[in-house]
C-alpha cells in the first residue's frame, strides 16, 4: 500500500496542481439537457410551418379540376384545351374553335372563331394574337361549356369513319370540380415500426480528475480523447403528421469500444472504456420528398463503463453505469418502397449525429490507489451509418 502511495504521489508532483472556480459539471449539463429540451420543439414546429407553407402553394395552383362526370376519371392538365376548340388529330399542339353565332347576343356573345397553338412550356395562346388563354378556362378535348354553367362541359359523339386513322369517340361529359387537396409527401411511407442495424463511429473527450480521499482536495486532473468504433441495433416507431410532418420514438443500443486512457511512464495509466451504450429518444422530423427523411432527436442516453486504474501494481478494474442527455440529428434516404426479399420493407439507408454528455464515473479509493479518489467526466460524438426496414 506504501508503494502504490508513493507511486501516486510521484504523480503529483509531475503535474501541478490544478483549482478551477467553473462551474460544476454536472450543473453544466444541466443547462444542456434544456437546451436539448427546448430545441426539439422548436426544430418540429419550424418544419411543421415550412411544410403548410409549401402545401399553401401548391394547393392555389391547383384550385380546380376537371372529372368525367360518369366515371370519376380525371382530366390531366396536359389535356385541357382552349374553350370551344378541337385539336387536330394529325397535330395535337393546334386546335381550332369555329365560328360561334349564337343568335341572342345579350345573352350569348357570337365568337369569331380562333386558331391556338400549344407552346413549349405547355400552355396555350392565340395564334394570331399572341394571346395566353388561362389556365382557368382550358376545358377537356373536344368539350363545349355549357355557357349558362361553366363548371360543366360536354364532348359530342364523333364517328369519324376512319377508326384506323382516327378512333370514334362515345361522347363524354364533364364537371369541374375542386381538386383533391395535394398528396402528403411521404405520408404513407414513413408511418410505423422499424427495425435497424448500423456501425457507430466515435469520438469522446475525457477529464479525469484526482481527488485525496481525506479531504477531496484536487490533485490533478488529465485531459484525453480518443476514438472508437463498434455495432448495435435500433428499433422504433414513427406517427406522420399532416403536411410531412413527422413524431417517433426510439431505442438503440451498441457497443461502442469506446476507450480513453491517460498513459504513464512505465505502461501505466488510468482508463475509461465505455462498454455499451442504450439510448430513449423523441424524434421529430419532416418527409422532404417520399423517400427523404430530415430529422432530430433528444433523449437519455445510459451507459456501461470499464473503469481502470493501474500504477504498475495489481491493476484495479470497476464497472460503473452512468446517464446524461443527448441530441442528434440524421437524415434517411430510401431507394424503393416495397418487400426487401428478406424480411421487413421499404429498406432504408441513415446517416445519424448524436452528441453525449455523460454523467461522471466514479472509481474511489482503488486498491492500486487507496488513498485517492477518481472521476472520469466524458462526453461522446457519435456518427451511425446504417440500414432500416419497416415491420
């Protein structure tokens, strides 16, 4: 015992003693932890905001829609015509209205009749004038409005004796009506359980403090880092929201063979491995695109750690577990939607930062060093890479 005395206080002297009036850490953490609280809402509230403002957007473009009356069938936009014309059957870019006269003029304006041509981006203008027609008044082909109810057309039966060159129509007629709101962008595809395996990359930064066990008096204190790398799995279940809005839960769990050591001369050290590590996360997210998903996280992370003091005696070995708050953010990407061929469905592939702030390990009055007390405060960036299927 004498020996391993001494040999701690050679330690001593080799590094100066080190007094602080920071605040403590675990107070430190504290106010993480908030902050970690605090900005998961706000990161679900700001992609909840940007996602109706989108939707906005594309619902007013999209206002109304033309349907066959007798079957549901839509309309595509793409096949809208100006009103009053037909297209050519040789040329579907140019249509033709006749000449219209009515006979009741302040009721039903005559119509001198026009060419229109279909331009590149789709639309449609006057041939002569130059004149865009509004989207809002194309109808479908071959359909005339009924002028005392716009939001109703009908298309006549044409038999054009030719079916090899140009097929018979029945007839058809038509009603506009408000189109159905927009498809949630990834509404269906991110609902559920997953499943997930992934490798888990990190990087911790340890302070290990020294401490008299009579009188907790500092002694020393060592800064390190290091880097690990293992494997785990995660599981959890996600809730889509309107507008790609997105809520989950999820647990994970790995071995990280995270390991920092403060070396000596001689091979001795003090040591802190984090063994394995469990974590209980919030997430929020938003479905970019179906198979895009951005999101957050926060929760509590739990871990076992290897503590090991060795000062060229026996090497005194403690286990000890400990907890702290962690935030993340990911991104998932999914190439298809469907079986996998194996098990589950829709695979998907994630990238994933988590940052740890862990709870002090303690180890006191080690047989190596009974004298003294030690504390390891860590904390851990964590990179995962890996593959998720639905269940």
């Amino acid at each position: 015992m004498v020996k391993h005395h001494v040999a701690t206080q050679e330690i001593a002297r080799r590094n100066a003693p080190v007094h602080t009036n920071q605040p403590t850490r675990r107070n430190r953490r504290g106010g993480d932890f908030l902050i970690a609280v605090i900005l998961l809402p706000v990161l679900f509230a700001l992609s909840v905001i940007s996602c109706s403002s989108a939707s906005a957007q594309i619902a007013t473009a999209t206002a109304d829609c033309w349907i066959n009356a007798a079957t549901g069938a839509s309309v595509p936009n793409s096949a809208l015509v100006p009103p009053g014309a037909r297209q050519d059957p040789l040329d579907p870019n140019h249509a033709t209205a006749p000449a219209v006269k009515a006979g009741h003029p302040d009721i039903i304006p005559d119509f001198a009749g026009a060419d229109y041509v279909r331009v590149s981006d789709g639309s449609w203008i006057n041939a002569a004038t130059g004149t865009p027609v509004p989207t809002s008044a194309l109808v479908p082909p071959g359909a005339q409005q009924n002028p005392l109810d716009p939001n109703h057309a009908t298309a006549p039966a044409v038999k054009a004796g030719h079916p090899d060159i140009i097929p018979d129509f029945a007839g058809a007629d038509y009603v506009r009506v408000p189109c159905p709101p927009p498809a949630t962008q990834g509404a269906s595809n991110w609902s559920g359980g997953q499943l997930g395996v992934f490798v888990a990359g990190s990087f911790s930064n340890v302070r290990t403090t020294e401490r008299l066990d009579a009188t907790g008096i500092v002694t020393n204190k060592f800064s390190d880092c290091c880097t690990g790398v293992g494997g785990g799995v995660d599981v959890g279940w996600q809730w889509q929201l309107p507008h790609g809005a997105l809520l989950g839960l999820m647990l994970d769990a790995w071995f990280p063979n995270d390991q920092v050591s403060h070396s000596f001369a001689g091979g001795t050290y003090l040591r802190s491995t984090v063994d394995f590590t469990v974590t209980f996360q919030l997430r929020a997210g938003y479905a970019a695109t179906p198979r895009l998903l951005l999101y957050g996280q926060t929760g509590l992370a739990v871990g076992g750690q290897t503590l090991k003091v060795n000062f060229g005696g026996p090497i005194s070995s403690h286990d000890d577990t400990t907890i702290g708050p962690t935030l993340g953010i990911g991104v998932e990407w999914r190439p298809f939607d469907g079986p996998t061929g194996w098990f589950g469905r829709s695979p998907a592939l994630f990238v994933e930062y988590d940052h740890i702030w862990w709870d002090d390990a303690h180890f006191n009055t080690p047989a190596a060093s009974p004298a003294f007390n030690y504390s390891w405060s860590r904390e851990s960036n964590v990179i995962k890479c890996g593959l998720r299927v639905r269940f």
